[in-house]
C-alpha cells in the first residue's frame, strides 16, 4: 500500500470505531497529536476533539459505517478520496464526501478538509 491508502484506511478505521477505547487508539494512529479536521459542521484540533466529531456522527447514525468511494489519489504527502456513510441494515447511503487528507511526516493525518456531497433530506 502506498503512504496515501495507509492513511485512509486508518482514517476510515477511525471512523469506523465505536468502543470508546478501540476509538482513543484509532485516532492516535490515524492523526498527529496536532491534527485537525475541518468540514462544514465541524472545525476541531487534537485527538480528544476528533474523536468527539465521531462519536457525534456514530450518535446521529447509529448502525452505519463509513466507506471509501472509488479510489485514493495522492502526490506530495496530499491524498483526496470520496466516502459514503452506509447503512450496515439496508445498504443506503444517506450522506457522501470527499475529503482532502494532508500528511505529517511520520505518515499520520496533520490536516483534513472535508466536504458534504449527499446528504438527507430533511
């Protein structure tokens, strides 16, 4: 795997993670202690601070996961990719994005601009 889908799956490992503790552990490989996440509802540095974005977003959607959407692509320790927060019941996804990831030297995520493409109707 290349340093870019390293970091993906990680992220998405993140994402994905529900047990309090599996979740503290996620975010520390995934992200630099530095680390920050940025998108239309949200704009949070740290792992405390990240990892409460998802416990919020596993609150709003209980029994969905989050999924790479198509590829990874990356150059100069920048990677962009889509997503969608799938339903492990019915297989909808309700909501998509496109995030662009930017790299700490050791690999992990410094910065994450993300973008909401679908979401529900209200």
């Amino acid at each position: 795997m290349s340093i870019y889908t390293t970091a993906v799956a990680r992220y998405f490992e993140a994402w994905n993670a529900t047990d309090a503790d599996a979740l503290a552990k996620a975010v520390a490989a995934a992200w630099s202690e530095d680390g920050t996440y940025t998108d239309p509802l949200a704009d949070v540095g740290g792992h405390e601070q990240i990892a409460a974005v998802i416990r919020a977003a596993h609150e709003q959607f209980p029994g969905f996961e989050f999924r790479l959407a198509g590829d990874v692509d990356g150059n100069h320790h920048i990677a962009r990719f889509g997503w969608e927060l799938v339903s492990t019941g019915d297989g909808s996804a309700p909501v998509a994005g496109s995030d662009v990831v930017t790299l700490a030297e050791d690999g992990r995520i410094a910065s994450v601009l993300g973008f909401l493409d679908r979401l529900p109707e209200a």
